[in-house]
C-alpha cells in the first residue's frame, strides 16, 4: 500500500500523487491530514517552511470541496503573490483528476477585472493576498460568505508584514461555523492572538519544537570588520564554487547595492525587493529557478514565498530585527530532505545576538573564519580540475587537432597541464596572493571557542571528500577515530566535493601526517598535507550544474574597467563568469 494511502486519501488524488513522484508524507502531513480529513474541527500547525505544509492542507481541502457545485467553499490567504501563485499551481496539480475543480489565484500586480471574471465563472477554492482580498470583498467582486474552510498559510509572515487587520476584516466576512486552519513556521504572540480570536478550540499539531530551525541547516558565523562586510561576502562565495544563495539585507538599498556590486564583480546576482515591478521581480525569480543566477539579493518581504529545493546557501549579509525572522531566512535552505548552510556575517559589537538567536532556534552556531587566500586558490584549482574531468568532450573540434598537436607537440603531458592550469588560474591566484585577513581576533563574549582556532592551530588537506560519502560530522568522527585525539582536538571540518580541510593544533602536526604517511581505505590512498594557508574556512555546499563564471581579477576593492550585463527589466542580473578574466568581486 502506499503511505499516502494509508492517510485516507481518495483515489484522483492518490493518482495525482503517484504521477508527481511523491512516495512518503511528509511529519507535518502525517499528522495533519488523517485529523483534518477525519474530523470537523480548527487546526494551529507549526512546521517549518519547506516542509510540505500546503500538501498538508491541500488534500483534505480539495477532498472535503464539492466540485459539482460553483460556490466559493475554500479560502486560503497567503502573504505574497509568489506564495500565492505558487499554492494555486500545486492545488492544480493535486485535483489533476478532478477536472471540474476551479482554483482561482488573487494578487495585486495583475488584472483585478480578470480575477473577477474567473470567480464568477466559478471558483470552488480561491488563494489570496491579504490586500488585494480586502479590494475584492469591498468591490463586492468576490462571495466569501459560505465558505467551509479558511486556511492561513504563513500566518506569522503575514503579520510580520502588518496584514493583521487585513486578515480581522477579511475573517469577519466569513461565516462563524466555518473551521480555520492556521499553519505557522513561528508561534508569536500575534499568531496566538489570532488563533485565541478567531479560532475554535483548535487542534495543535508541531512538527519539531515551536520556533526551531530545520534540522538539515547547520548555522555558522563569520566575524569581520564593518567595513569588510562585502569582501566577506565574495571570499565566501569563492569558498564554495558551486554555491546557489539567498543573501539578506535589511534594506531595499542595500540590498541594490549589494548585487550592483556583485555584478560589476562578475557574479551571476540580482537584486529582489519591493521597489520593483512585479515583472521586473517575475523575471529575476524566473532566472533565479532556472538557475541563471547564483546569488539572489533580497529583503526579508521580498524573500517570502520563495520556493526553490535547491538553495545550498543563506547568507545573511546582516542579522533581522527580529530572531523570528532568522528563522524564516535559514528555512530557505536545507528543504526537501536536502541539507543547506545558514551564514552570518557579523561585526564584533553583534556577537551577542548570536546567543539570542540560538537560544530561540534551539541550535548551536559554530563561529568560523574567512579563509584566506590560500585557501581558497586550492578550492577554486580543484573545483576547475573537477570541471574538465566531468565535461564531455566537444567532437566538432576533431578536425583541428591535427594543427592543434603540431603546435604542442614539443610539450610533455605535465607541461601541457600545467600551462593549462596557468592560463585558466593566474590572474585568480594573483588576486588573492596578498589578500589580507578579514577575520576579526578576539573573545567570544564568554563563549568557548572552538580548538584550532587562532593562533598554535594547523590546517590540513586532504583527498576525501562528499563523494566519498563524508559530511563535515562524518569527517570529523572519522578524524578523531584513526588520529586516537581527544574529543575537541579536530576542528574546523570543511568538507568539498573532492577534498577537504581540517585544522588541529599546532603540537599533532606529526602525529598527523605520520599516521597519514602511508594510510589507506578500501585500498586508496589517503594523502594529508599541510596546507599553506592556516586559517578556517565555510563548510561548502554542492548544487547541480556549472560554477559561477568569473570575468576579470581586479583589486580587492571595486574595479571600475566596463562590462556588459543582461537586464530583466530594469533589474540587471550578472553573467557567468570566465575564470580568465576577473575583477574582485520594500
């Protein structure tokens, strides 16, 4: 039997499921949907964004939807038109089987007198915003009146975003004897007021603990001068090559600024904030899935209803206001079953909100460095290396290579690779050569710090990596095992696709590399040198498909030479880069 079957779905749906490739419900839908199929009753759910939330509440409300009848019987009301749209579209896809069913999407920035007319047609379920649901009731556009279900769906980000009395008016339209279903990432006051005033003796169902993080983000943080905020950025992004993100900022300006600066700096960014056209932010969202770009810049508004499996990255270039909202920042990764890393840039003044943080997600943050240049040329060479070995070779060029061969023939294999690397790698290990540290020395506010960090302490490499089935704790425990070190002597674990770095202190450098010496598993070779560059570094993400194209390698500061950028809209977004020519990166 399927699992999905054995929450009492009916038979169009379980079709659906089947052909979208869902398998195993998810905890939050495993709880809620045999309770809200089952039984008449409210319900508060609290799970985290990314978690399969509007499955949780889609099914039973399209099985408990009359189709044969034209009415208006769901309402969901959701913070964003991206939300929105997205909840329609997967609503589609559940009722595939059920084609009489109508779900009507209501949004500002599109045609009010459009939407009209697809609800007087007959819309069985209608997915709003907030705003443009108030237009419609008192346009008199749309019929609430005999709904049986009224679902809030990211019911914290809606009053974060001061839909509070949107949603008291909206509600008061509806009928008392309707049941309300709340799902909440975040269990605030505000959402507790809401479920105490408009809700009847609820069903509370938490999938985790309230207010926690995802299991599958680790969370870490980087502490940098102010004023090295942006460099910060970059050198995190050349850390990890495969890296597809979402960087925060607190303002709409800044939030500009910063993926201007990205592009002129050869990343594939693009700005997302309210000041935008809804096109403009359809185009950069459209280019953003289809991965055209890698670093998404965005405000906290503009972010919300984002929904994307892939991201491997949150960076977040400042810390929100409020810790509620870090939450929903770092829920952008780590989705689907997948894992996904959670950074913080911060200056030392801002430490301490780092312990609010953790106090509030339940989940310890693990303080790292900036790697340094060093570090990041040895990334960035084995990265190109990985490239060229896993593309497939171009058969158009064959009949050149008898020119081509006479022209290297005098060149040995080595020679030839090494010539290659140079033209591809120079004017990158140029840039970084005299970069200096960015890493801010000092206390931790009390905290402990963890070994191998500062000065006395050693960084390694070593020729193992996730494709050979390590993370950063597997690691870390596999260190600690075949070194016979103490439980904190291995730190600072950054695990790549093909290798790796790790840090001990200073007085195991021999102990290291003599158990290394001539160390094999499964009858490879383990190879563990020092690596010339000290410093930690962010624990890498992998993502499908190319690195980032790199243009020219400039100062460390901004390069002013020219560039051609695509648009979408009057939103630029940044081209990929070529390794060859680089400049330095509501």
């Amino acid at each position: 039997m399927n699992k999905f079957e054995a929450l009492g779905l009916g038979e169009e749906i379980l079709k659906a499921v089947k052909e979208m490739g869902f398998e195993t419900p998810s905890d939050v839908q495993e709880k809620a949907i045999p309770v809200l199929l089952n039984e008449e009753t409210d319900m508060v759910a609290l799970a985290q964004t990314g978690t399969g939330k509007t499955a949780a509440f889609g099914f039973p409300l399209i099985e408990k939807t009359n189709a044969d009848s034209k009415i208006t019987q769901g309402l969901i009301l959701s913070p964003t038109r991206e939300l929105c749209l997205q909840i329609t579209n997967e609503l589609k896809n559940y009722a595939k089987f059920i084609p009489q069913l109508n779900v009507t999407a209501i949004y500002g920035g599109a045609s009010i007198t459009d939407q009209a007319k697809q609800i007087k047609k007959g819309s069985q379920i209608v997915v709003a915003t907030p705003g443009r649901m108030q237009d419609m009731i008192n346009r008199k556009l749309v019929d609430i009146s005999n709904i049986g279900y009224c679902i809030l769906d990211e019911a914290d980000e809606m009053l974060n975003m001061g839909f509070y009395e949107d949603i008291k008016t909206i509600l008061s339209h509806t009928p008392k004897s309707k049941h309300t279903w709340l799902f909440s990432a975040t269990m605030p006051k505000e959402v507790s007021e809401i479920a105490k005033r408009f809700m009847n003796k609820p069903v509370e169902i938490t999938v985790g603990h309230k207010n926690t993080g995802s299991k599958n983000v680790s969370h870490e943080y980087y502490v940098v001068n102010h004023r090295d905020r942006y460099l910060a950025l970059k050198r995190l992004a050349d850390a990890n090559p495969d890296i597809f993100s979402v960087i925060f900022c607190r303002t709409k300006r800044d939030t500009q600024k910063v993926a201007e600066n990205l592009i002129v700096d050869g990343y594939n960014a693009a700005a997302l904030h309210g000041d935008l056209s809804q096109n403009q932010r359809d185009l950069v969202m459209k280019s953003f899935r289809n991965n055209q770009i890698q670093m998404l810049v965005a405000t906290d508004v503009a972010a919300r209803g984002i929904d994307v499996d892939d991201v491997t990255h949150v960076i977040n270039y400042q810390l929100p206001d409020e810790i509620e909202t870090y939450t929903h920042r770092s829920g952008r990764t780590g989705r689907a079953g997948k894992s996904g890393v959670s950074m913080v840039i911060v200056s030392k003044s801002e430490e301490r909100k780092i312990r609010n943080i953790e106090r509030i997600i339940k989940k310890s943050f693990e303080k790292k460095e900036i790697p340094g240049g060093e570090e990041i040329c040895q990334i960035q060479l084995f990265h190109l290396a990985n490239d060229i070995k896993k593309s497939e070779i171009n058969h158009e060029i064959d009949a050149y290579l008898p020119s081509i061969n006479e022209v290297l023939e005098d060149f040995t294999k080595e020679e030839l690779i090494k010539k290659f690397f140079t033209v591809e790698f120079s004017r990158f290990h140029n840039y970084y050569k005299k970069s200096k540290d960015l890493n801010v020395t000092g206390g931790d506010n009390g905290r402990d710090t963890f070994s191998g960090s500062g000065a006395g302490s050693t960084r390694y490499f070593i020729n193992v990596g996730e494709k050979d089935g390590f993370d950063w704790m597997s690691l870390k425990d596999f260190l600690k095992e075949v070194l016979e070190l103490g439980q904190d002597a291995v730190s600072r674990v950054d695990v790549k696709q093909n290798f790796s770095f790790f840090n001990t202190d200073e007085e195991h450098v021999d102990k290291v590399l003599a158990v290394f010496g001539d160390f094999q598993m499964q009858g490879r070779k383990i190879n563990v040198e020092v690596s010339k560059d000290s410093r930690g570094a962010g624990r890498g993400g992998k993502r499908k498909g190319g690195g980032r194209k790199r243009k020219n390698f400039g100062k460390e500061e901004r390069f002013s030479g020219k560039r051609k950028n695509d648009n979408a809209g009057k939103q630029k977004s940044g081209r990929k880069r070529d390794s060859r020519k680089r400049s330095d990166r509501k």
